[in-house]
C-alpha cells in the first residue's frame, strides 16, 4: 500500500476520468485551459504559503530548532478542514465559470486541481525548500481523516491528470470535429 488510508491509492483512477466524460460534450479552448493554469499556478503558491506559516508556527521549517511536533489544538484542526473544503470549493467555482456544462466543469476542475497540487509543492521547495526528495511523506488532505502518502504520489497523480485533460479536450476545437 503505497497511502493511508487505502483508499487514497484509490487516486491513480483520476487521470482516467477526462476518458471517461462524453466526447461530444467537451470543448475547452487553449486559451481556458492556459488562464486556469495561472489561476492554478497561483493558488498552488498561496496555499504553499499557508502550509509555510503552519510549519513556522509548528517549529517545522527547516533550519529551525527540531523539536516535536506541538499537536494542533481541535479548533485549529477544525478551521484547517474548513479551510481545505473552502480550497475545493473554490477551484470548483472558477471551474463553474469555464465550463458551459458539467462534463467540461469537470475537465476543468481536473486541470486547475492538477495544477494547483503540483505548483503548490513547486512553491513549497522553492521558499522553504521542501521536499527535500520525492519519497518525503506528506499529509495530503485532512477530510474526513488524514491522508498521507509519499509526495511522488500526488505529483504523479496530478501530472497524468493534466495530460489527459490536455489530450481530451486542449485542442481548442470540439472534440467531435478532430478527424478519427
């Protein structure tokens, strides 16, 4: 098993899922796709940001006297899991504004998703410079449990996901009208 719980290595399905969304209904130009990656480039940074003031508040950053891991009080759980569910919700809202129906919110929300999760461990290895090394563990997500899983993981997951939303609908032209 590769995560915890087992479920989250339920994961490597998502790049699957741009194949599984009806080809006649998908038609996300270039120019969506390129404006979602800014918006999902630059949300990666502030979500990097809020892990980075998390870890300094935690003694966590390196260079930082070790010391251990100071549990986080059931208020600040309860506020980072509101703060990871108001996360999704807003991807998915710009992701409303793309697409005109709900199999290319759904391409979209996978692209912005994708890149968000990739930027977000870009910024954090270049501000704080972690990851030191792919195989670093890294708590993925808090609802409804703790999700954790080597940072190769999500990185692998979100990559293959943007290359299949690329390959399925970043043509600019409906899908329908490419030649077979």
């Amino acid at each position: 098993m590769l995560a915890r719980p087992w479920l989250v290595n339920l994961l490597f399905l998502v790049p699957v899922i741009p194949f599984l969304l009806p080809r006649q209904r998908i038609c996300l130009t270039r120019k969506q796709l390129a404006t979602a990656s800014l918006f999902g480039i630059a949300f990666g940074f502030v979500e990097a940001a809020v892990v980075v003031y998390l870890r300094a508040g935690a003694g966590l950053l390196p260079g930082q006297p070790s010391r251990a891991l100071a549990p986080l009080t059931q208020s600040l759980l309860r506020i980072e899991c509101f703060r990871e569910a108001a996360t999704v919700v807003m991807l998915y809202a710009i992701c409303s504004l793309m697409g005109r129906n709900l199999y290319e919110r759904i391409a979209a929300f996978l692209w912005v998703f994708a890149f968000w999760d990739v930027f977000y461990y870009i910024w954090l290895r270049v501000t704080i410079g972690w990851p030191a090394k792919f195989v670093d563990s890294d708590i993925l997500f808090l609802i409804p449990t703790p999700w954790v899983a080597q940072v190769w993981l999500p990185l692998l997951v979100s990559v293959l996901t943007a290359l299949a939303v690329w390959l399925r609908c970043g043509t600019g032209r409906p899908v329908h009208s490419l030649p077979r």
